[in-house]
C-alpha cells in the first residue's frame, strides 16, 4: 500500500518514464556493479547508492530530460583529503557565473573544476575520487509512513544493468535514479 502511494506520487512527476521495486537481486546486483569502480584511475565512489541501500526499501526511477534537475551537484571530483576539486552543475545561472569566472574551467557543459583548487603547492599529490552523493528526494517528503528518504544515480554501468532489467532501450537521454526510504517505527 505504502509502495503504491509512492509511485503514484512519483508517476506525477515531470519526465517520469517508468518506476519499479528495486529486489534483492537487483540490489545485490548494483552493488556488486559500483564495487568494480574502487580499482580505476579515478575512482568512482557511490555513497549515494551506499546511503539508498540502507534504507527499508528502494525504487528505480526512470526519466528523460523532462524530469527536474537535482537540488545539489550528483557528481563530486575530490581528494582523499576532502578538497573538492569540480563538481557537476545544472543551474543555468550558475553555469553563467562561472563561465565569467576566471578561476572556474569547464570539463563539459555541466562540469566545472575550480582553478584554485587544483593549484595545489602540495608536492605530495593527493588521490583523487569521483564521488556520487545521495541527492535529496523532497517530492516524498510529505507521505507520513515513510521516513529517511534518499535518492542516487548509479553509475553507467548499473544504469544499463537496470534499463535491460526492465525493457527500456539504451538511450543516452533517459537516466535512472534509485530512490530509497525506510517506514516510519
């Protein structure tokens, strides 16, 4: 009953393609995924996923460009030290301040790394970390029963796992996000 109320609150949302419980498989599956990430170059770090997967139970959105953007940035450049080094942005109006910003450089449209961070005068270079954080979800905020309510994106290769679970083509414009949350005690 739960779980219907908040599909349904969630199939009301803008962009919103397809909604489906996440099962144990799955999770075990997603983890497993996100776990191979520890040994690359960069490291990708998906303590939103991580978060989601401590919750009572977990949802896969799926969306298309339609869907609104997230409340804070998805994708962190850090290191080990916690120096954040770039992070992803979507705000329009962020983007156009930075772009005036002589210390802020552009990886990609919506990826800015900020100058002064990098020019570190460190000789021990620091590692470095791509972290995906958990990513609030507020839409789900008012349902009474359910508490503790977390999103994440997971990473391209779990995002292909998930679209190939449940039918949806490999298309680089719809994106799935794993929503999560515990029942209230």
């Amino acid at each position: 009953m739960v779980i219907e109320k908040i599909k349904k609150t969630m199939e009301m949302m803008d962009g919103v393609l397809k909604i489906e419980r996440l099962s144990n498989e799955d999770i075990k599956e997603i983890i497993d995924i996100e776990s191979n990430h520890d040994n690359e170059l960069i490291p990708v770090i998906n303590e939103g996923v991580k978060e989601c997967f401590r919750r009572d139970f977990s949802l896969v959105l799926f969306k298309n460009s339609h869907f609104r953007n997230p409340t804070n940035p998805t994708l962190i450049l850090t290191t080990e030290d916690g120096r954040i080094l770039g992070h992803d942005i979507f705000s329009k109006k962020e983007k156009e301040e930075l772009k005036n910003n002589k210390d802020a450089y552009f990886l990609s449209d919506d990826f800015v790394i900020y100058k002064e961070n990098i020019e570190s005068k460190d000789f021990n270079p620091k590692k470095q970390y791509f972290i995906l954080p958990p990513v609030e979800f507020s839409e789900l905020d008012n349902i009474e029963m359910i508490d503790n309510v977390i999103s994440s994106s997971p990473s391209a290769q779990s995002d292909f796992y998930l679209k190939k679970k449940y039918n949806l083509p490999e298309d680089p414009k719809i994106a799935s996000i794993i929503v999560s949350f515990s029942l209230k005690k």
